[in-house]
C-alpha cells in the first residue's frame, strides 16, 4: 500500500469513525488462556501509568493508555461503517489484555481511534506538543483532527510527532493511527512472531504494544542526549540533540550520586531484592530511604557541542554494585532557562582484552567476570510482548538475580525503555538481539542476498534500536543475528554495527554461520554436556544458547497437550531440572579456565508450546529451589578445581584398548566379559580428517566398541563424585564402568568435555575397574576416545561439586 493510499484511509476513518468516551467496563480480559496474576492489577483506566521513558524525564505530560475505539477494515478498502469495539492499549489486539483477541494479517489495517482534552495550565499553554508511541508494530500513520501528522515503519523503537498544528485551540481531539502488519508473510523483523505459532515460533503481535503519550516541550527543546562513559579518564561526554538550537545558547550538566535515578516520582525508594523466607521461589521487596545526593560534576559550554563532564571519584557501575549518578541537563539563553530535563548515567566499560593467563576474553571495567544469564524471550501469556504491568516487567529481572544470574540476552525482541532502566538499577548485563525477520539460513548455508528493500528496512530499524537504548548502562552487546535467522552481509554488518557502536562488543553471529568476524564466536550447544569454540587470539568465546530443560506443569502451560517441548527434553520434576542444571555447570566450570567468556541458559520462562523456561509462562511458579539453584551458579565464580589424572586420554599417552567394529554379545560392557576375541589398537579411534583428533587407530565404520582396564585406590573412590569423564565422541556414545552406564551423549564435539558421571558411587571400586564405550557415526568426521580426571579442591575451600 502506498503512503498516500495508506494515511487516506486514516482521514477517512476519522471522519466515520463514531463512539462514546471510554469507561472501564467496556472491557474485559479475554477468556480461554492462562494469565498472570499481575493481569488481575491491569486498570483498564490508567494501563501501565508510570513514565515511559527514565533518560530524559520532564515533569509535564499526559499518559493516554486506556480503551482506544479500534476497527480491522479491508487493507484496500478506504473506509467502514464503525468501531468494531474499544481496544486496550498498548495491549497488541491479539493479546487477552488488550480486549479482543483477534489477529489481523496481511490482508487487513488495523485502526484505532482516541478522543482526548489538551491540559491547560503553564506547563501546556504556548508549547510544542509531541505525540510519543513507545512502539508500533508495523508499518503506521497517524492522523490528528483530520490532519495527517506522521508516519512510522519499525516495530522496536520509540519515535514521536509533534502534533502543535493540528490541535484545535479548545474542546475534543481526536488521534487515528492505522497499522498494517504483515508479520511473517514479509521481510521486516519481526522475531518470533509468525501468522501460525508452533513450537519455537509465537504468536503474532500487530499494532501499539507499548505507551502512547503526550509531551509539552519549548520551541527550543532537548530531544535526545547520548553519554559516552570513560572510565579511565573518570568523565561523561554528552550529546545533546536540540531543536531549534541558535548560536550562544548554553547547556549546562550536573552530576549527583544517591544510587538512584533522578526522578522521584519515577524511581521511587532504593529497592533490594531479598529471599522471602516462608517459600524460597518467591522474591520479595525491602525498600529502604534513598540517601541523600551529593554533586559529583558540573560541566558547562556551548549547546551545540559535545559536553564534557568530569565525574569526580567516579563510581563504576558493574552487576555487584549498579552504581547510577543523577543528571540535570539545562539549557539556558540570555541567562534564561529554555528547556531542563532530567537522566541518569553509569560508569562502565565493556572490552575485549587477555587476562593474565594470556586468554582473550570480555572484560568489564577492564577486569573479567563470567557472564552468566538466561535467554529472555519478553513474552506474557496475557499481554504477548507486553508485560501486564510495570511490577510484572521488572519481577522477571528479580527473579533473573535471586537465581544468581548477572546477565540476560534479550533475543531477537527488543523492550520498552522501562526494562532497561529496571535493568540498570539491578544490575542485570543485557545483550541485545536484532528481532530476526525475511529468510533463514542453515547452519552451512552461505548469507542470503536481501532485497534492497529488505536490507534498507533492517539497516534502518537496527540503526533505530541502537541509537534510542545507546544510554542504558546494562546493554554490552548487540547481536544483530541468531543463527541464520536472516543473516546477510554478515561480516559488513558487523563491522557496521561497531561503527555505530564502538563502545560495545558485537556478537555475531550467535550461533551457527560463523564468519570469522565480529568480537565473539558464539556456539549454540543443546547437549547435556555443552562444549565451546577454543579461544581466540582477536575474540573472545562464548556459549549463546544451553540447556533448554523442559518441565510442563498442568495447569500452567499455554495449552495441555503433547506439544509442550523442552530442547533439552522433558524432565520429571523441578528437582530433576535442578539436578540436571547443576551438573551442566560442572561441565561449565572447567571450561571457564580455558577461556569461556559467557554462557546463556534457555530460558527464562515458559513460552506458549516452549517448556523451557525456569519459571512457568504464567509467572506463577519457578520450577526450581531458588536458594539451592543460585549456590550452583555462584560456584562458577570460584576458581577451578585442579584436575589430575587418572585415565589418560590419547593426547596424554598411548594407551591400548580393546576394541571392535562388529556388534558384540551382551554383557560387552561388564567387567567380567571376554574381550580376548576382540582387537587391540591405540587409542583414540576415528579418522584423520576429524577436527582436533590425536588418531591412534583408524576407525571409519559406523559402530565401533572399544574397552580398559585401570586401577583406582582408596583415595579415588573415596569421593566418587569427583572424578570427571574426559570425552571426545564423534558422534552419540555410551560409557560404562564395569557394567554400570555412568554417561550418555548425542552428537559430537570438537575436542575433550570433562563431564559429572551418574551413578559413580555404585559404579566405581578399589583396584581393577572396566571403562567400555559404544560409538555411533553417522556422517562427517568420527572419533571416540576417554580419560578420567579427578578433581582436587582449591586451597581455599570454596566449593567443588
């Protein structure tokens, strides 16, 4: 549709479109599907009233979330007859909260009407009035008294229109915003939205999802300020975007530290996140008083320059300690006030560098902490990409920190600014998705070529994520691809997005089509044993995706059916994820001493037919010991255990094994079991042309069986949990130890992964013991070899699995 055809049918619309103002029982939540408690506190009156946007508060202006007249019309047709019915913005039509429940499609427009009074008074009177969208999902326009006042394509980012000249002087305005949303008939991001959902694909989401309101702001105003943070210099360079600036004008920045925003009236008390002590799955709140703040820095000159502020004694800002200084802006003329706003800032710096063991990795404020998160998905089973409330927004980050996380990847969805200001004040590290849309590529698939259409939207629409969330402290990534979710020009857009950035480490992609480019190599690794690339001289690396533990809970799943999935299957009960989880971490923990930078978990909640998550799609249950879970991801912050050998492995000695390619009797993996017949060969077995494999015995058939001997004393039984599985399988292995299976595998490696062995008290004895192993190939490179490790406690005592 053409932008003329487009903003026509708006006018038009106006002109028809007919109703009384809204009142809160014209609405209810849609039936049928589980909801949020948070969803009970949605005030059809006022939704999600709190200010929209932290880094640049006035004290004037005018929420007008509510109940929005709304219509989906014909996408060729100019006109309708009336309202469908009242609309909950910024609720998405198809959510339950917004009212109605319906999907649109390629093929309709959906309209919306809002009738409103203008404020009077001095903070309204003589000013420029800007209408704000928090975002709109897809293509819109807007129309104000019949007057076209905008249009928009972009479904992320905040934008606005100032609307001064089509307001009437008094009485009744009206605003008309159409949306047409093509979702995944098309190639705009879009991320996991597709017309028909299903397994890792979610519901679409059209139209407002987040706040519109209403601004006064003077004919010479601030729109935009962008910090630049040095912390080896202990200064903040601000650039200020002003409308209407003229020469001589002054801007003015001052710097106070209380650890909190400026705004009370949009921050609140300083608020810790404690345990509740009655049931360890739920967080609670301790508010304590805001201490009071102290100027830090004042800097002044020339508005159309960049700023430069020297924050005193600066306090740096990091997971453990979010320290956040308060910042005045004020533009003056003549020695006049023009335009004041308020914002925040941290202190922090994100690098690439070598720790002292020579490793490349991400160091934040210049030294390394192990970054650890969840994959978060944003989205509600009530309010789809929008949280029901601002309580219910910032208690997934709560959660994300009691279960001793300190970080989060926001993936292929980016969020309202209100999560990343709660994200800053609890000190939750963010990397940030680009929302994926047009093709998908496979893992050994070149990039695409775009339509030039194509490429120009994602270029324009990443460009907008990145300059609207460039001041939050908590985002230290961006991740323009997942997998191939999209991928083109990978090594150029990379490279393009560090030159909007450079301040920021650039992931791509995260996982599979590598390019050698960008500062990290990202594997995805589903196993129950998940591996890592091997460091890198110029990029540090990381696991981007694991785990995926799936646990249903009836009663609390999007749909009760056989559909609900977990990647890494489905378990029995929370404990079971918690076992599981923890001995996953054993497999990290060494990991980290050969370099591991960061590892995300899959994920943070349920997502319809995903049974992933740590808490149920609900919020209403977290599916583990929340006490019990944090200690096993504290325990990666210690250092790792010294790890000797017990069973060499082929890289460390030529061992001879047992072993054959014909399919033996039962019994072949007891100790007992007459081998004599099989054949002797070093290890490891496989073939040459596998990455990474020291090949003592050429093996090149599907199957192989292969079987040791060792002895083990006193001291290595007395602790069984602490020997370690040194593996490299190409491809699925099973491994027993006289006759009991201590560890299954699917797929492959790239090199040896020490692995926690099941059942090791029962299965390991003093003196003689049998390790045998059972290999299967299917295709590519194959290779099977084994060692045993034991690990030995740090002098310090800290924990050891």
């Amino acid at each position: 549709m053409k932008k003329s055809c487009f903003c026509a049918l708006a006018v038009f619309a106006a002109a028809l479109f007919f109703g009384s103002y809204s009142r809160g029982d014209d609405w209810k939540i849609v039936e049928g599907k589980i909801t949020t408690d948070f969803a009970k506190k949605v005030d059809p009156k006022s939704p999600l009233p709190e200010y929209p946007r932290p880094q640049l508060t006035r004290d004037a202006w005018l929420n007008l979330n509510g109940l929005w007249d709304y219509a989906i019309t014909e996408r060729d047709v100019a006109a309708f007859e009336k309202a469908d019915g009242k609309i909950l913005v910024p609720f998405a039509i198809e959510s339950a909260l917004s009212g109605v429940g319906k999907t649109v499609g390629k093929d309709k427009t959906l309209v919306y009407r809002k009738k409103f009074k203008l404020p009077k008074g001095k903070d309204w009177d003589g000013k420029r009035i800007l209408l704000h969208f928090g975002a709109v999902d897809w293509k819109m326009s807007a129309i104000v008294n019949g007057k076209e006042v905008g249009a928009h394509v972009g479904g992320y980012s905040p934008f606005s229109f100032d609307i001064t000249d089509a307001l009437k002087a008094d009485g009744d305005q009206e605003i008309i915003v159409t949306v047409w949303d093509p979702s995944s008939d098309s190639y705009q991001p879009r991320g996991k939205q597709v017309t028909k959902p299903g397994g890792i694909w979610y519901t679409s989401v059209t139209g407002i999802w987040a706040t519109v309101w209403l601004e006064p702001v003077p004919v010479t105003s601030i729109e935009k300020l962008k910090f630049v943070p040095n912390i080896k210099n202990s200064t903040l360079t601000i650039n200020a975007t002003i409308n209407n600036v003229q020469d001589g004008d002054i801007l003015t920045a001052t710097a106070s530290f209380q650890n909190a925003a400026a705004n009370p009236r949009v921050i609140g008390s300083r608020q810790i996140v404690t345990r509740n002590a009655r049931n360890s799955r739920e967080p609670r709140i301790v508010r304590r008083q805001s201490l009071a703040a102290s100027v830090t820095g004042t800097a002044q000159g020339e508005a159309k320059e960049p700023l430069v502020l020297t924050v005193d004694n600066a306090k740096l800002w990091s997971p453990d300690e979010p320290n956040l200084y308060d910042l005045t802006v004020t533009l003056t003329r003549d020695g006049k006030t023009i335009d004041t706003v308020k914002s925040y800032f941290g202190m922090r710096e994100v690098s690439l560098g070598k720790t002292e063991d020579g490793i490349t990795r991400i160091l934040l404020n210049g030294k390394f902490l192990f970054q650890q998160g969840p994959l978060d998905q944003g989205w509600w089973p009530d309010g789809l990409y929008t949280a029901p409330t601002d309580e219910a927004l910032r208690y997934d980050l709560i959660v994300t920190k009691q279960l001793g996380f300190n970080m989060l990847r926001k993936h292929v969805k980016v969020e309202p600014m209100r999560f990343y200001y709660h994200c800053d004040k609890l000190g939750i590290l963010v990397w940030q998705d680009m929302p994926s849309g047009d093709k998908h590529i496979g893992g050994r698939d070149p990039d695409f070529a775009r339509s030039p259409e194509s490429t120009a939207n994602y270029e324009r629409e990443w460009k907008e994520i990145i300059e609207t969330r460039y001041n939050a402290a908590s985002i230290v990534i961006w991740v323009p691809f997942n997998e191939g979710w999209g991928q083109f020009d990978t090594c150029r857009i990379l490279d393009w997005t560090k030159q909007l950035d450079p301040t920021r480490l650039v992931d791509g992609p995260s996982g599979w089509s590598d390019r050698g480019c960008g500062d990290i190599h990202d594997m995805h690794d589903y196993a129950r044993s998940p591996k890592m690339y091997p460091a890198e001289e110029n990029r540090a690396t990381v696991i981007g995706e694991y785990g995926g533990l799936g646990l249903p809970i009836k009663d609390h799943t999007w749909v009760e059916s056989e559909k609900n999935w977990g990647y890494g299957g489905n378990l029995k009960d929370g404990a079971d994820v918690l076992k599981t989880y923890d001995r996953i971490n054993q497999v990290l923990h060494p990991l980290i001493a050969k370099g591991l930078s960061a590892a995300v978990y899959t994920q943070t909640t349920d997502v319809e037919v995903e049974v992933n998550g740590l808490m149920t799609y609900d919020r209403k249950i977290i599916k583990v010991d929340v006490a019990k879970f944090k200690a096993s991801n504290d325990a990666l912050h210690y250092p790792s255990p010294e790890l000797r050998t017990i069973l060499p492995t082929a890289v460390e000695a030529k061992s001879e094994w047992s072993y054959t390619t014909d399919e033996p009797n039962n019994g072949w993996e007891k100790a007992d079991y007459d081998d004599a017949s099989w054949k002797k060969g070093k290890g490891g077995f496989g073939t040459t042309i596998t990455p990474n494999a020291t090949v003592g015995t050429e093996w090149n058939t599907s199957d192989i069986w292969v079987r040791r001997t060792f002895e083990l004393t006193a001291d290595d039984v007395k602790v069984p949990t602490k020997l370690l599985l040194s593996l490299f399988h190409d491809e699925d292995a099973e491994v027993y130890v006289n006759g009991v299976k201590v560890f299954e595998v699917k797929g492959y490696t790239n090199g040896y992964i020490n692995a926690p062995l099941t059942n090791a008290a029962k299965a390991f004895k003093v003196g003689k013991n049998t390790i045998a192993i059972h290999c299967k190939q299917t295709g590519g490179g194959q290779f099977i070899d084994a060692g045993l490790q034991k690990k030995i406690p740090p002098s310090d005592g800290k924990r050891v699995w």
